[in-house]
C-alpha cells in the first residue's frame, strides 16, 4: 500500500543531512528504520527553529501515526536535502509531510513519507489544542514547486 502525499502543503523548513556509513545496513543501502531517523530530525529541528524547543514539561507534540514510501535506494557517501512539508491543521493535530532528495540531484524523490503530530498533556497525555506557533499555518497558500525557497517561519 503506498499512501499519498497531497497537493496542497506548505513547505516550511528543509535540513542538509549526510548519509553516514553506518545508515547502510547488510544490503549495501541506507536500511529502510533510518529514513524514519531522517524524518524525525526535520520535524524536530522545525519544531525547535519556530517554538525554541521540541517540548517541554507541559506539552509537546507525539506521533499519532506514520509511513514512508521508498522510490530509490540510498548509499553512502552521499548528502542528502530533506524538506517539510505541513498541511491540515486541525484543533489538536497536523499533518506532516517529508521528502528525501540527494543534494545532487535536487527534484529527484528519493524518499516520501508523513507523520501526524499529536500535540498533548505530558501530564496526563490527552490531546491540547495546538499552539499558536501551529495555527499560525492554517489557511496559507500551498509550497511552491521545486526547490524554491520555504517561506519565513511564523513568529513565536
């Protein structure tokens, strides 16, 4: 099953990353849990570029669920661009969106997966509604195509 990733999304943060040796697994590619380890580090540096931190004792955002769909392997060496997408804020959750390209080939899919976020109660783990840093994104345009440039964070 392949799951989809919508048209309408905004791109909002993207990070240079190295594909690191130990990434490969026995097959000689970058192993399939560590696509997911490259989708978390785009979320959170997002997350902490606009808020100042991931979470905190009060609240912050969990994983209601997630996929990644593998169109190309990747070996080692080689640097990645992985890019952030969000699209359908709703009263307590978002949806997030990840593309992976090499940084040599910009355009090119290597890999494409989501997650929605959750943001809760780290006291009790029920769901909050999502802070303004988040809402501030319902209603903005779609990304641009290509690699054009993400558009300014909202303020904190």
């Amino acid at each position: 099953m392949r799951f989809e990733i919508p048209d309408h999304k905004i791109l909002v943060h993207e990070v240079p990353m190295p594909i690191l040796w130990g990434d490969m697994d026995a097959l000689g590619h970058v192993n399939n849990t560590v696509y997911f380890k490259y989708m978390e580090q785009v979320r959170v540096s997002w997350i902490a570029a606009i808020s100042g931190q991931v979470n905190d004792d009060d609240e912050g955002p969990v994983i209601a669920n997630t996929f990644c769909n593998f169109y190309r392997p990747l070996v080692f060496p080689g640097d990645l661009i992985v890019k952030l997408y969000v699209a359908h804020p709703g009263r307590t959750s978002i949806d997030t969106f990840v593309s992976i390209e090499k940084r040599d080939e910009p355009g090119v899919s290597y890999a494409a997966g989501g997650a929605t976020l959750v943001w809760v109660s780290m006291k009790d783990g029920r769901p909050l509604p999502l802070p303004s840093f988040l809402r501030a994104l319902e209603g903005k345009l779609p990304a641009l195509p290509g690699a054009d440039t993400p558009p300014a964070l909202p303020e904190k």
